[in-house]
C-alpha cells in the first residue's frame, strides 16, 4: 500500500481519550526499544514519523496514528527494559486490560517481538492478553537482518514454542533495515481492513 497520510493523533491513557471508533484500529504491542516505531515507518515509507522510543514512564501510554483515512494505528506500551515500581505496573496493567477489553474497533494486534531472542516474560503476558481477550494477533519477529538464515528455522521454532503459538506460521519475519516482511505484513493488515 502507498501511504500519503498519516497523522499522529494523541498519547491517549483512558478510554475517554481514545479517538472515535469510527475505523479499524490496529495494535502494535511489543517492549521499548524493540523496534515498534521502525516498524510502522517501514511500512508507511517514512524515515522519522513514530516517535521512537522515549523514556520509561512517558511509555505508558498509547499512542495514536492515523493512516489514511483508513485505519488507526495504535503503539501499545511494554514495561521494556524499564525498572518500574509495582505502582506503576499495576497501572500499565489496567490501562491494557481497560484497553483490549473495550476497545470496539480493534481489528488485530501485531506482537512484535525480536527475532534474535526467546520472546520474554512481557512478550508471553502480552500474548495471553491477547488470547484471553479474543484479540486475533500476528506476531512480528523484527531485526532478522541481524540472523544468519541459517539460523532462522531455531529463532522461529524457538519463538513457537515460548510463546506457545498455534502455528509457526502465526510468525512473520521482519526487518527493518533489508525491509523483508514488509509486503507480508502489508497483505496481514490488509486481509483485516477487508474483513
Ligand atoms: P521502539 O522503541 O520499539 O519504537 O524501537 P525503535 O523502532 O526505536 O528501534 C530501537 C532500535 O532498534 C533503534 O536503534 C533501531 O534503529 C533499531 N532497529 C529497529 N528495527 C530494526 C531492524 O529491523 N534491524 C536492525 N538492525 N535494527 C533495528
């Protein structure tokens, strides 16, 4: 897809802040610093509209795009490699699960994880979440850039497993950099904007 328009909207906390559910949201969940942002400019060909990673603290908040007149794109908040008080992970907490239980126009979310480790604590609740929710999800393994193919079947089967997936195919490769995945991910996006 081509995009022209992409429009960041607000960093919303509770559901009053949320824009309209006028169009299909997607989630793209996934710890800082995974590479979520590399991820929506990849795919909408620019080279700095997401915010990349800010502070721990100023994550706890989603943040949304809209693309298009088509979609919203939503960047949903890891703990990362934050150390954040019990305080304030309960809160992360309720905001997800006042989030992907609410949220109407929730079409898919997008799990990115990276490619080169075992998907982490985090990665497995943000899984669940989503399982327990009923959220149909794809999980992104991003940076294989930095796998040798040889590699790749072990990253994947490992990444199956961890995050106890139905099917491996439940798994895109993706890199920022060499852009593979990109059209893949593009036909994922669009098979539910279509739904
Ligand atoms: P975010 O915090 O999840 O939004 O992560 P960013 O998109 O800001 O990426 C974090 C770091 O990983 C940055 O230094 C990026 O350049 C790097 N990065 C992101 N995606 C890729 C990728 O596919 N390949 C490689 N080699 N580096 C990447």
């Amino acid at each position: 897809m081509e995009v022209h328009n992409v429009e960041f909207l607000i960093s919303a906390v509770r559901p009053e802040q949320y824009p309209d559910p006028i169009i299909p949201e997607i989630a793209l969940a996934g710890r800082s610093n995974v590479g979520k942002s590399s991820f929506i400019n990849t795919l909408i060909n620019r080279k700095k509209l997401a915010r990349t990673s800010s502070k721990p603290g100023k994550t706890q908040q989603l943040n949304y795009y809209q693309i298009e007149d088509l979609f919203y794109f939503v960047d949903v908040p890891g703990y990362g490699y934050a150390r954040v008080s019990k305080t304030e992970k309960a809160k992360w907490g309720d905001m997800l699960e006042t989030y992907f239980s609410t949220r109407e126009n929730l079409a898919l979310a997008l799990l990115i994880v990276d490619f080169r480790h075992t998907p982490t604590a985090d990665d497995i609740q943000m899984k669940e979440f989503m399982d327990y929710h009923g959220v149909p999800y794809f999980v992104i393994a991003t940076k294989t850039d930095k796998i040798k193919k040889s590699q790749w079947n072990k990253h994947l089967s490992d990444i199956y497993k961890t995050l106890n997936l139905e099917s491996i195919d439940q798994i895109l490769p993706f890199s920022a950099e060499t852009k593979e995945g990109k059209d893949e991910a593009w036909e994922i996006i669009q098979a539910v904007l279509d739904g």
